[in-house]
C-alpha cells in the first residue's frame, strides 16, 4: 500500500532538488503569465471583467489565495507571483479580498500551515 501511495504522490510532487524546483516555478509562472495577459485584455480588476468578482474569480481564488505557501515551504523559490511581474495579478489578488462576499471563506496562508 505505501509504494503505491508514494507512486501516486509522485504526480502532485513539485520537484525532488532545488533544479526541479526552479523548472516547476518557472512552468507556473509561465501559465500566470496568461491569467495576467488575459486580465490586461480585459482592462478589469476581475475576469468577470466588472468591479465584483465573478464565477470565474471564485474559481481561481483558492489556487491564488495559497500560492504563497510553496515559497514559505520552499524560501529559495522566492516569490511566485512577483508584483514587478505580475501587477495584475497582485491587483486582483488585493482586490479579491476586499470585494468577495462576506460569507465567502478566505484562508491566511498562516491557517493553512498550521
């Protein structure tokens, strides 16, 4: 059983050494490079592309709002989303906090590590 968990934990692994680390870094900021290019056609604060956060918003936001625990776990990655290369992005992500509804549950990424 336990070989096999670890071959299915495989897939989710984000890289073995500090190389495969950095490679994996570099493929997630290329995909957010087409979340930000896609918020810049859009000329929003929100894919949904008014100032209210939309199905699509929600959507992404649990990924976006636990983006910062792989550089607390893994500090030499640094920054995934730098504000230098990705302000919209960062835009979006203060945004979000500030507009989503009141009933919608947001994470510190604090009370995702402990």
């Amino acid at each position: 059983k336990s070989s096999g968990d670890w071959i299915l934990l495989q897939d989710f692994a984000i890289g073995q050494d500090s190389e495969e680390r950095l490679e994996a870094k570099a493929t997630l900021q290329k995909s957010m490079n087409y979340l930000e290019s896609d918020l810049k056609r859009r000329q929003s604060k929100f894919f949904h592309g008014n100032d209210l956060p939309g199905m699509l918003d929600y959507m992404i936001w649990p990924w976006m709002e636990r983006i910062d625990v792989v550089s607390m776990v893994f500090p030499q990655l640094k920054a995934l989303l730098p504000p230098e290369d990705f302000p919209l992005l960062v835009f979006f992500f203060f945004s979000f906090l500030k507009k989503s509804s009141p009933h919608y549950p947001i994470l510190s990424t604090l009370s995702i590590l402990f």
